[in-house]
C-alpha cells in the first residue's frame, strides 16, 4: 500500500500504482502482493495458496536476493550444474522468511522509522523483505525459516527504533 501526507497520523492510505509484480500477471492479486512505499518495494508476499505449474521467478534483476517458485511432474530432470562465480553488489541486506508453522504479524515502516502497516502470515506463506523498516508480533507459536545473505554483521547489519503496540497495527487483508 502507498502512503502519503495526509490527515490521521500524517499519513494517508492510497491504492497502490501496481500490486502485482507484473501487470501480465495471470495469479489473482492475492497470490502474489507487492507492498510498495513511494513506489518502493518494501516486500513481496507470496501465498500459502500460490500453485501454478512450472517456474515462476517472483523479482526483478535488480534485487540482489532472487525468489521463484517451481512446481515440476514426478519424474522431471533437473540436470546437475555448477553455478559460476558471478561478482554482484549488495547494498541491502534483504531477507526472506518461511513461515512453517503459527501465525506471525509483519509490521512494515519507511526509511524514516514510520509505521505504514500490517500483514498476517500464516503458514505456507513466504516473505521477501526488501526495503524499509519491519517488525513482528508471534500471534502463535511459530516455525520459520530465514534467509538472507551474509555473513550476519552484529548491530552493523542494522538499526533498533520503537515499534507499534498490537492495538495500533492497521492490518490489512487481501484475502
């Protein structure tokens, strides 16, 4: 969801320009849901409920992390390779999350510490934090799997700032 100035909290909900990755996209819009800032991605949601045969890359070239789904029949080959070395920047740390097991509160922020909103992710359901600021609340017990690159750096690999309480999450729902 886009944000601008405006009334409550100085900030305004607007439609976002383009919630899917591409606008050819064939998956319905809560498949796969970009959450953008200022036409800045800040994440890409992808369904407990995404199925589609096939590979299904999800980011663009210029994301340093790379996410894709792949569906294949039993009895597909995948042949055995060996990936080149290939120099590429990171100028962000991005992270992707598997949530396995529970349900878990995504709190997303600007650059600027300000909180914009919320998602619910249960189980199934993968993230890719890309930019600006997050947070989480466990809502129960969970399982997840990170990834991101590395290595982990300390308090260099980021800032702490006060977050939002439970009762000021604006939790929004595409389902």
């Amino acid at each position: 969801m886009d944000w601008e100035a405006g009334s409550k909290n100085g900030l305004n909900a607007v439609e976002p320009l383009n919630r899917t990755l591409k606008t050819t996209n064939p998956w319905p819009i809560i498949m796969i849901e970009e959450i953008t800032y200022h036409n800045q991605l800040l994440a890409l949601i992808v369904s407990r409920s995404f199925a589609q045969p096939g590979i299904h890359f999800f980011t663009r070239d210029e994301l340093s992390q790379q996410l894709a789904y792949m569906q294949h029949p039993t009895g597909k080959i995948i042949p055995p390779h060996v990936h080149n070395p290939v120099v590429r920047e990171v100028r962000y740390t991005q992270e992707v999350l598997f949530i396995k097991k529970g349900r878990l509160r995504v709190d997303f922020y600007n650059e600027q510490q300000q909180y914009l909103e919320s998602r619910i992710l249960e189980a199934g359901d993968v993230i890719l934090l890309v930019t600006g600021g997050h947070g989480f609340e466990v809502l129960e017990e969970i399982e997840m799997i990170e990834v991101k690159q590395g290595p982990y750096v300390g308090e260099q690999d980021k800032i702490r700032f006060v977050g939002i309480s439970a009762e000021q999450a604006k939790i929004i729902d595409v389902a």
